[in-house]
C-alpha cells in the first residue's frame, strides 16, 4: 500500500492521523483507505472537528470517542481535560477550578492510561501542602492545546493498545508536518481574566505560535510549536482537618461539668466530632511554557520516518493564609443532629480557668515546577502492498520538585491568644466560626479590643521537601499483513518506568507552640484581611472576620535571624522510594471484514500477553523518638540512621480481546465488544518501608494517642476487569447521530486497606507510662483538673523538679519536651495495608444524541452517563471496620448548542456531575464525598478574514463552587469557592 493513499484529501489525513497514531496506524490502514474513496466535502469550524470526531466513532472497532481539531492550531478548547468532559462517560477532577485528570466510567485517575501519540507517558505530581507523590496520573493541565490534532478515548480494550487504564486509554496525537503539506503558519494571543484574582494581575497573557513546512513533493517537513500562558488566580475556601467517629458512652471527652447536650446521642450510638475549622484565602501564579519539534523524512512513498521532541513546564506558587481554631477542652454546648451517625451541628468551647487560647494564622508557601521532556522515534515501512512495520521508541522523562531552597510546601504558624471562647455552627454550607475575643487577660497583650499585630507571634515553622522524577524508556515493534478481507496484526514491546520520590520535613521552633512572643513580627509583615469578606457566596454572618495574609517565606527568612536556624528544607527523609517497572509484552490481532445477507460486518479477535517485573526500594531515615512537646503536640524525631529496604514481585497476564460491529441496516451500526485489561497499583501502595506519622488526638492515658502510620505493599497485582460492552447508533446524516450502549466490568484484585495496629521502629510512648500515671495521680491529688494540658504541665514539672505552679503551661512548653524511656509502652501505630483483597461490578448506560439542523447553523451534542457499583460506602456502619468501598462512581451528562456559519461561530456547553464517593478513608475509616457540581462555559469567534480571528471564551461563568463533606453534609471536609474566567484573543494565520 502507498503512503500516499493517506494522503489524498483533507479528511483522509485526518482520518490517518487519528486512526492512525502510532500504536494503531496499521490496523486501521484498510479502513482508512476506504474512507478515502468517499466523496469529500471541506468543512471547517465546528463542523469540521466534529466531523472528524464523528468519522471516528463510526468506522473503528470497539467503543471509541474523540475530539479533534479542524485545522492544525484550533483544538476546540484551551484544556484538554475541558474538552475531554464533554464525551460520553468522562468527567474531571478539578484544580484551582481547571481541569486536570479524568474519570471515566467511574474510574479515576489512576486507572486510565494516557498516552502522547502512542507512547506511555510518565507522571509526575507533589500533593499539594507536602506529602509524598504516589500517582501514575498524567496531569492534563501540563499540556497546551494549541498542537494537539486530537485526543481519542479507547473505552474498550485492545491487543494492540499499551495496558494500564481499566477505565479507559486516552492517547493524544499531536500534529505532524507530513499531515499538513506546504506552509501552515499562525500566531495566536490571548489575555485571560481571572475573576478570582486579589493581588496578583487582573489581566494576564498567553501567545502561541505554530510553524509548519513541507517541500514542494511532501519528502521533508518540519514543525514548531509553542505557548507561553500565565495566569493568575485566588481561592477562598474551609476545611476541617478531622471527622472523628466513636461509640458513645454517656460522657463527651474533655467537656465540662456542666455541658449542655441537646438531642444527645443514645447509649451505644456513633457520633463524630470535629478536631478543627479553618479558613483559608490563597493567591496563586501559573505560567506554563509548551513546545514541540517535529521532524518528518519521506525520501520514498513506502517509508516515512518521524523524530519529535516534546516539552512542557509548569511552574506553581502559591501564598496561602488560615484562620483557624482548634477543638480543645471545656465543650459546654453541643447540639447533635438526627442522623444515625449524630454529628453537633452546633458546638461551643469555653476556657473558663484556662488561659486565652490561640487563634491560628498560619501562612504557608508552595513554590513547585513542574516539568516533561519526551524525544521520540518513529519508522514506519511498507515492504509491500500486503505487508508494513511501524517501529517506535521514545525515552520520557517528568519531574515535579521545588522551586526554592527551602522546600516545596513551607508552614509558618502564627497566632494569637486571644479566645475565650469558641462556636461553630455547622449546619451552614460553610460553619460559622465565632469566637469570644479576649486580649486583656494576658498581660503580654495589649487590650485593644481587636486583633492587630501586636497580639500575634509565632510558634513553628516547618519547611516540606517534595520531588518526584518518573521516567519512561520504551520501544515497540508492530506490523500488519494485509489478507484478503482483512489483516492480521502483531507486535512487540518493551516498556521501563522508574519513579524516585524524596519527601521530609524540616520543624523549626520559633516563638513554639504556647505563641510566647506576640508582637515580635517586624512591622508590615501582616496584611490585616477581612477574611469573610471573600465568602460572598456564603452567609457568614456572626463569623469572626479579622485575620492577616502576609508571606511565609519572609517569615522563615526574619525567623531563621531571630531563632537561629538554617532556613532550608534539609530534614530527613521520611520518603526515599524508587519504583522500578519493566514490562514486556507481545500481541497479535486478526481483522476480518465481510457481509451476512448484505450486512456488512467487522470483526477484530486479538490476545495481549505481558510480563512485569517490580522492584521497590526505600532508603529511609530511621526515626529514634516521638517527642511529646505538648498537650497534644507531638513531633517524630529522626537520627542518623538510615535502613534499606528492597522488595521484589512479577507477575503476567493474558488480555484477550474481541470487537464485533455490523451495519444491520444503513447508517445503523451494532456493536458487542469483550476484553481483559488491567491498572496498575499507585506507588505508594507499593512502597516497601513504612513511614510513621506524627501522633494526633488528646494524650489523656492510657495510650488514646492516634499515631497514624503509611505502609505499602510491592506484592500488590493489577486490578483486572472483564469488560462486556453493547450499544446501537444511527448515523442519520455525516454530522448527526444517535447511540445507547450498555457496558459492564466485574472487576478483581480491588485494592482495599486492611487496618493494621502495631509498633514500628521501637518508638514509645511517653504520654502513656508510668510518668504521665504518677504525673495524673498527683493531678487528682492536689484537686487539679485532668486535661491534656494539666498532664504534661506535671509531667514536666516532676521530670524537672519544678513546681507545677512555677509557670504558666505555655512557659513550661516552651521549656520542655517529654522524651519517651524504656519504661515506656511501645507507641501503637495504625496503619492501613493495601491488599488485593476486594472484587466488584460496575455497570451503566450511556446516551448520546448529535445533530445539526440542515443549513441553519444550529448543532446540539448532549449525553448522559449512569453508573451503578455494587459495593456502596454505608455512613452509619462500625466506624472502627475500615470499609471497602467504590470511589469516582457517579452519573455524569452534558449538553452544548451550537452555532455557524461563514463569519460568525458560537458554542455554549453545561457539564455536570453527581455527587460521588471520593475517598474511603480520608481520616481513618473517615468516608469523604465531593458533592454535586455543574458548569457553563461558551465561546464565540469571528473570521474577519481568511487570515484574521477573534474570539472571547467564558468558563464557570455561573460561579460554582466544589464543596466535599464526610458522612453528612454537616461533616465539611473541604469547600472552595470558584469563580468566571474570561478570555478574549485573536489568531492570524500567515
């Protein structure tokens, strides 16, 4: 077969191109040619890329959807994620109200593979606030638009398509000169408004450049592109750090004496108490740098040979503030809700004989960049018109790691000790936070009656160390034999990932925990903000609203002088992981087209078998105490130590698959499609050494301690799905459809945590031995109350041989630390072990209609999506039973109207979501749910010439917002308030 024969008309390129990437350009190669012989109508705008995109579905094998670009430069939306909302059966996770990572028929992230042309990319992602990076999710937002030709979603599986994604396998393909003969060249700029922005420009630039050139016979080409986006945003959000769940007894822990309880729990019934509620207000900066190289050589018809290079960079900051308060002893009024699982959808706190405890002020600082680098070789040649060989390498690299030398994620806390008392009411959408204001009772205050400066000071500064470089090696050798009505298709391929993950934290003792030193902060340091004042879409009514923003990294800088510490991330090293993958595979798939009383049908039988090899090494620095510095304030102390651990496991699988379509009248297309696929565990879950974490929850003995710990498991297998697919659409016109499918997976090997309680590295327990015994005896001796912080107030008083009244509890935490002893328990850790322990089904419905009415101009695309799991997360189970539940499953649909003609386009779209489970252990067995959200976005262009465009786009113009709670809506777990972004550019074309 002639490479030429991909070449005639503009719709056959395309075609090509989007059938055709690397991982499938032989199978499709029949049909392509098919297509080439059809009569060929240029159309462009909307039309166009739909267009394309329809053609796709219609003429491939198993259940596939796309959407492309009508000319090289004009992808349909500024996100990919974005557009990729808008197919039947996806949806998105959300970032900084962007679009980053799909979910595709329930299936998060970390189970859809995503590839660039083809080729298996790396991820890599910081959590944000620190942590260690875990997923194998490629983050969408790190690629621009402007030289994607199409983004294609292959729901059901292949032999001939890279293994990884059980929800689906998504592959990018950017342009190529040889597509595009002669001289293609534009420029396009653009200003986006951010309606979110506070201090950064309202304002901010993007430009992008495309450059793409053939010689006159279509032997050689070159292309370039690039783009340069800044962007800047705020975000106004809430959150509760904790939900705990217990059993309860007739006593609430740490209350008073006279507490009020009103519709208070029965003897025996669950409840959850919160440990916290902050406010929080950050300021955010984004530019991301794209470009892409592509060399195409075609010195004769039969062999084309393609080099290109791929570069993205993203480079994050972001100024946060809070405003917090934090549970603590003295509940005096709690009023519970009628939910099985009660939860005080009121709650007050009073300090009575304690001191004025301190509202939180913590600022905090991310600086991260972000960067992908992928140099890739393609050699595709036709021996003959029956037989051709596509070979295809690529080495690919990405890293996500600091951007400043003290760290990726820094937390300066600030305070004040200005609360008497303190209440919430969680029944709003976003709790009230009331506080009773006192800033005379202590005499380092200066009793204004208001929070300035002067009340505030500092206590630690912890400084976070994050990076993650994952890279990618692979070759793949496929070739297609072409048989009368048909062909047979084989390859082989090699595939080595390694992902190296380096996380620590660095604790810097300021003005400690007790906020010893207010006013201390250098003047102009603290911007006073109203806080409430950027909730507009809320009622805040009552709330306290005084607070400051300000920059955590001056602090850490004026802090390092003042304390004399090195400011810099240079603690030890809780995570040092590499993951070591190597994968070979080897596949062959037979195509075969022909009729049944006049009905044509196509069918594609294929086999994958693979191999894996896994090695996961952690070298980690070994940790020799857990300090307790406070009340509930303990901190993991690290010595010079350091351990290896190294784990071994491989495994193989044989993936079958089978697509069968048949047009069983013109223009009805049926289809049935069955497959084996898999998704590979995250790196944490298989991560070889356990990390400990730093204890929460009150210290009163014996041993209530929380002290959490993370652990994973390299014996971990894939997840692996049955697939079971069925649907039937009608192509009425080439531009109008409709379809209904049904689809079915019973998945194995669901990873699900198993709790496990047991002593890691030796660590004890200070807060639980014979000090804090005799410590809580001579407490109940001298008449004293028993709180957390009466406890280690004497325990350091008798280690120390003081009296208990000498100082202040604050003095005494600054001056002291307990340090556990061999008399000491050892400190139970729970941790929750990943297990291939879980099974499940997953099954749904998806509808699509697509249509453009004759000449008018006016188009409509709408679906909907229904998924059902088996296994649902019960709210009012055992809270101490760590449930397996399915995550990411909700309906999903959408709907856009569209408009066009010679001048003039315009498109509006509405994307929405059902709330859904997004996590199964948040804290502990703590479930988290994101609720229901929806968006409208649109865009308008006018081609004031065959060279001139312009545009405005709007996204989120209706302002939604994200909010996710835990087992009832009353439990916030997090909110963010969103906002409109608004674009206005224009594109020449040379």
């Amino acid at each position: 077969m002639s490479k030429h024969i991909l070449m005639k008309t503009k719709l056959a390129t395309s075609l090509s191109l989007i059938l055709g990437a690397a991982t499938t350009m032989s199978t499709f190669a029949a049909e392509v040619e098919q297509q080439s012989e059809l009569e060929v109508i240029q159309v462009t705008g909307f039309k166009g890329s739909i267009k394309e995109s329809t053609q796709l579905k219609r003429y491939s094998s198993g259940v596939v959807d796309a959407i492309s670009a009508e000319d090289i430069g004009k992808f349909p939306d500024t996100n990919l994620a974005e557009s990729l909302q808008r197919i039947t059966g996806v949806s998105i996770d959300r970032s900084n109200g962007e679009g980053s990572k799909v979910t595709v028929r329930g299936f998060g992230p970390d189970y859809n593979m995503v590839t660039l042309n083809g080729r298996t990319m790396p991820a890599a992602s910081l959590p944000a606030g620190g942590g260690a990076p875990n997923s194998r999710a490629y983050d969408f937002a790190n690629l621009a638009s402007e030289s994607v030709k199409s983004v294609e979603v292959y729901k059901t599986g292949k032999a001939s398509i890279a293994s990884g994604g059980i929800g689906a396998t998504i592959n990018i393909n950017t342009a190529r000169p040889l597509d595009n003969p002669g001289l293609v060249a534009n420029i396009g700029v653009k200003a986006q408004h951010d309606t979110t922005n506070r201090v950064g420009d309202d304002v901010t630039p993007e430009i992008s450049g495309i450059f793409s050139w053939t010689d006159e016979d279509a032997k050689f080409g070159a292309s370039l592109t690039a783009s340069m986006q800044q962007r800047d945003s705020s975000a106004t959000g809430a959150f509760v750090g904790e939900w705990r769940t217990t059993e309860y007894d007739g006593t609430i822990p740490q209350a008073a004496d006279d507490i009020v309880l009103e519709n208070a729990p029965a003897m025996g019934q669950y409840y959850s108490m919160p440990s916290d509620l902050r406010y929080t207000i950050a300021d955010r900066e984004r530019t991301r740098t794209n470009a892409q190289l592509t060399l195409q050589y075609s010195p004769i018809d039969s062999f084309t040979a393609t080099l290109d290079y791929t570069y993205s960079q993203q480079e994050l900051f972001e100024a946060r503030a809070e405003q917090s308060i934090w549970m603590d002893n003295y509940k005096t009024h709690l009023t519970f809700d009628d939910n099985a699982v009660k939860t005080p959808i009121y709650y007050r706190e009073e300090r009575r004989d304690l001191s004025t405890r301190d509202l939180g002020l913590a600022l905090q600082e991310q600086n991260q960049v972000n960067e992908n680098n992928s140099i890739g070789l393609n050699l595709q040649y036709y021996f003959s018109d029956q037989l051709n060989f596509t070979f295809d390498a690529h080495s690919s690299k990405a890293t996500s790691k600091p951007d400043a030398p003290y760290g990726s994620w820094i937390n300066a806390g600030l305070g004040a000790n200005v609360v008497a008392a303190q209440q919430v009411d969680f029944s709003r959408d976003l709790p009230s936070m009331v506080i009773d204001f006192d800033d005379c009772s202590r005499t380092n205050l200066n009793c204004s009656g208001a929070l300035d400066q002067a009340d505030v000071g500092s206590s630690i500064l912890d400084a976070n160390f994050a990076s993650q470089e994952s890279t990618v090696d692979e070759f793949r050798l496929h070739g297609s034999y072409l048989i009368d009505n048909g062909s047979i298709d084989f390859g082989i391929e090699s595939r080595s990932m390694e992902s190296h993950s380096l996380q620590s934290l660095t604790r810097n003792t300021m003005g400690n925990w007790g906020i010893e030193n207010p006013g201390e902060l250098p003047d102009g340091y603290l911007d006073p903000t109203n806080f409430l004042a950027e909730f507009d879409d809320y009622d805040t009514s009552g709330s306290f609203d005084q607070g400051f923003t300000g920059s955590a990294s001056q602090i850490g800088y004026w802090a390092a002088d003042q304390y004399g510490f090195n400011f810099a991330a240079d603690g030890a090293f809780a995570t040092n992981r590499t993951i070591e993958e190597d994968i070979q595979a080897a596949f062959v798939q037979y195509n075969y087209s022909n009729e049944i009383n006049g009905m044509v049908f196509n069918l594609v039988i294929g086999a994958r078998y693979e191999t894996t090899d896994i090695t996961s090494t952690a070298n980690i620095d070994l940790p020799d105490a857990v300090a307790w510095e406070g009340n509930n304030d303990f901190n993991v102390r690290y010595g010079t130590n350091k351990d290896d651990y190294s784990l071994s496991s491989s495994y193989n699988y044989f993936l079958p698959s089978l697509d069968f379509n048949i047009n069983v009248i013109e223009d009805v297309t049926l289809r049935a499609s069955y497959s084996t696929t898999i998704a590979r565990p995250t790196y944490d879950n298989l991560s070889s050494a356990a990390t400990v974490g730093v204890p929460t929850g009150p210290s009163i003995i014996p041993g209530t301690t929380n002290a959490p710990a993370a652990t994973g498991n390299p014996s971990l297998v894939p997840l692996e799905s049955n697939n079971f697919d069925v649907s039937a659409e009608w192509y009425f016109t080439d531009l109008s459809y409709v379809s209904i499918g049904y689809f079915n997976k019973k998945v194995d090997n669901f990873i699900g945590l198993s709790p496990m309680t047991q002593n890691y590295y030796g660590l004890r327990d200070a807060s639980a031995g014979p000090r804090a015994q005799a410590a809580k005896a001579e407490l109940e001796a001298q008449g004293i109350a028993f709180t957390d912080s009466n406890l280690f107030q004497m325990v350091a008083a008798m280690e120390n041989g003081v009296a208990f009244d000498s100082m202040s509890y604050e003095e005494f935490e600054a001056a002291y630390d307990v340090l556990p002893n061999s008399d000491d328990p050892l400190m139970d850790f729970t941790a929750q072990v990943p297990t291939n322990s879980k099974d499940a089904k997953i099954d749904g419905y998806e509808f699509a209609i697509q249509h453009f009415f004759g000449d008018t101009g006016f188009g409509l695309q709408a679906n909907y999506t229904i998924v059902n799991g088996d296994i649902d997360y019960n709210v009012a189970a055992d809270p101490t039973v760590t449930q397996f539940a399915l995550v990411g499953l909700s309906d999903t649909a959408n709907f856009i109207a569209m408009y066009e003609n010679d001048k003039f386009q315009a498109r509006i779209a509405y994307n929405w979501r059902d709330k859904f489970l997004n996590s199964a252990a948040r804290y502990v067995n703590e479930p988290g749910f994101t609720e229901e959200y929806y968006q409208i976005d649109f865009n308008i262009a006018y081609n004031y010439s065959e060279q001139m465009s312009f545009f405005v786009e709007g996204l989120n113009i209706t302002e939604q917002n994200m909010r996710q709670h835990g087992r009832y809506e009353a439990q916030l777990w997090n909110l963010e308030q969103n906002g409109a972004r608004y674009n206005i550019g224009m594109r020449y074309n040379f």
